[in-house]
C-alpha cells in the first residue's frame, strides 16, 4: 500500500532527526579528545640564560631526544646555537603541535605558553644553555594529565662540540663566539659536567642541580554547545520545518481524496 506523501516525509523527519541525534555525541567527543595546557618554563640558575625554548605535544612513542642517543642535527643545532628552526620544520606534520618562542630566558625568570594535545599526547621541550658550547635541557616525552604536573630538568651535553669554553666557541653574552669545535667522533647525549672555569667562561656561569623547571597545567575544556550552534538544536529545527511540512501536505491529501470521494 502506498503511504500518504505527508507520512512518508514526517517518517524521513523523523529519521533525520534520529540520525543527527546521533551524529551530535561523536561530534562532541572529537572535540573533548583535544585539550589546551599551559606550559610555564622557569630559568633556575644564577648565570645561564636559555635560549628561546621550543615545545611540542606529539605521540608517546616519538623522541626527538633521548640520554644516550647521538643528537640529531636539529639538536646538535639547538645546543649549539639555539636555533629551533630546522627542528620546528621537521616536526610539522609529526607533532600535535608546536610553540617556538622568540625570546631568550634570562636567570630566575619564567615564560608561559599554551598548546594544544590530543588524549594521550606527551610534551617535550628544548633550549639551550647559551654560555656553554653545546649544553642543553629539556623535556622528553612528559606524559600529559588532569592534573598539575611539575619537573626539574638537569643540563645535558649534546655531545656534538668539545667544552673548550672559549670566548670564540661560545655564543652567548658576553662573549658572541661563532666558531665550533665538533667532538669527533661525536658523543651520546648525557649528563653535563659543568662549567670547568679554565678558560674564558668564568665559574659564575656554573650550576648547581636542575636548570629548569617545567610546569604543567590543563586548562579548561571547552565543551561544545547545543544552542544556538549545536547538532541537536540544528536537528530539531530540521525535524520540525519538514514535520510542518509533511503535515502541511497531509491534509491537503486528504482533502482531495475526500472531495473525490463526494463526486
């Protein structure tokens, strides 16, 4: 038997109407599997500055650096230089996302930055210690939580440049250096030794224990809305003009089949 056009397009309201309904949840767990953190960096030494830090929320399974490991070019170029761009550039495509600030960290100072992670992403950072020739620090792979999360980073030696601590060698102020002298054959990345003080770079540039403290913090999510902008709000409005609709042409069915009927 053939349905009245007014109940079969009240049934495919109704059946839109189910299918948003349903749409509208997955929609809004996509949105909540991608959460914003605010990472704060803090410069605890006394005679370092850090160069420009770069951070970057990515899988767990991927280390950019590890103790024990030789450093890539991209860190050898960080701990050496302080320059994150060939690093930023690899990353593109890799990791969730990437913060690469402009600006160099002086001691006892801190910088915030917020970027954005999926569910089970990890961070990691990187920056150099500017008044050693290639001493860095960082993070590898901090997993990420609801919670307040705080680590203290040691120095490492890249193992990419012998620690001649020569004026020439060493970029930072004061001494501007742009040479290299490259360890060869190159090192693992392990623990730095500290600042020796037998050449140009004096003892005040030394530490003692961590270099930097990390903290990590979630912001607050935001949920997706079903008001104004919202699938089921959408679905509804949906459902009721084609409802109207249907109804609308239902009855003039109806009246034409019973003015049919009285002829």
């Amino acid at each position: 038997m053939r349905l009245p056009i007014g109940v079969t397009i009240l049934t495919t309201a109704l059946t839109v109407l189910g299918a948003a309904i349903v749409a509208a949840p997955t929609a809004a767990s996509a949105q909540m599997a991608e959460s914003d953190y605010r990472v704060s960096i803090t410069n605890l030494t006394d005679g370092q500055v850090l160069s420009p830090p770069i951070v970057f929320t990515h899988a767990p399974g991927m280390h950019v650096w590890q103790t024990g490991e030789l450093a890539s070019a991209e860190v050898r170029d960080i701990a050496e230089m302080g320059d994150t761009s060939a690093l930023a550039a690899k990353l593109a495509g890799m990791a969730t996302a990437v913060v690469a600030l402009d600006a160099p960290l002086p001691p006892g100072e801190s910088v915030s930055v917020t970027i954005t992670a999926h569910e089970g992403d990890v961070v990691s950072a990187l920056t150099m210690l500017v008044r050693t020739n290639d001493g860095f620090t960082g993070l590898d792979g901090l997993a990420l939580s609801m919670a307040d999360t705080e680590r203290e980073t040691d120095a490492y030696d890249a193992g990419t440049e012998d620690n001649t601590e020569l004026a020439s060698d060493v970029p930072g102020p004061p001494f501007g250096g742009t040479n290299r002298a490259p360890t060869d054959p190159q090192q693992p990345i392990s623990m730095h030794p500290g600042i020796s003080g037998n050449a140009d770079v004096g003892p005040e540039y030394d530490w003692d224990g961590p270099v930097a403290k990390f903290a990590v913090s979630p912001l607050p999510m935001h949920m997706p809305q079903t008001g104004s902008s919202g699938a089921p709000t959408v679905a509804f409005l949906v459902f009721a003009g084609v409802a109207a609709l249907g109804l609308g042409l239902g009855v003039r069915h109806a009246r034409h089949a019973q003015q049919r009927g009285q002829v």
